[in-house]
C-alpha cells in the first residue's frame, strides 16, 4: 500500500495536480473499482446497485471503508 501511495504522491506532484483535481480522480478510481466484479458482487449483496452510485454516495463508501481499513490497522 505504501508503494502505491507513494506512485500516486509522486505522479500528483510531477503533474502539479490541484486538490479539486485529485478528489476528482480519486472518486473516478474508486467509481471503476466499484464497477470490477469482485466489488460489484459485495454492492450487490447489500441491494446497492454499482452503475447508479452517485458522487455523494462513492464518497460516502470511501469514509465508511477508510475508517474500517484503519480499525483493522489498529488491532
């Protein structure tokens, strides 16, 4: 995860890209990571429907997945 970061990081800064630019990627990123099949199937399990996620609702994933990522750190 840390090599990942550090790609993405090193790419943002290379291409000064601005903070509306990065939140704009990364829920672009995590849009298609919501669309590959593995993610989709969980979605699809809880009756959300990946295609019809809007921004607020993908940004609302992000937290709630963040915060489980970083209570699992923590153990």
């Amino acid at each position: 995860m840390d090599e990942i970061q550090q790609a993405f990081l090193d790419s943002f800064t290379m291409n000064q890209v601005s903070n509306e630019e990065a939140a704009a990627l990364f829920v672009s990123l995590m849009r298609n990571m919501l669309l590959m099949p593995h993610n989709a199937a969980q979605l699809e399990e809880l009756d959300i429907d990946p295609k019809k996620l809007s921004v607020d609702a993908i940004t609302e994933l992000i937290g709630v997945w963040a915060k489980e990522y970083i209570k699992g750190m923590k153990k």
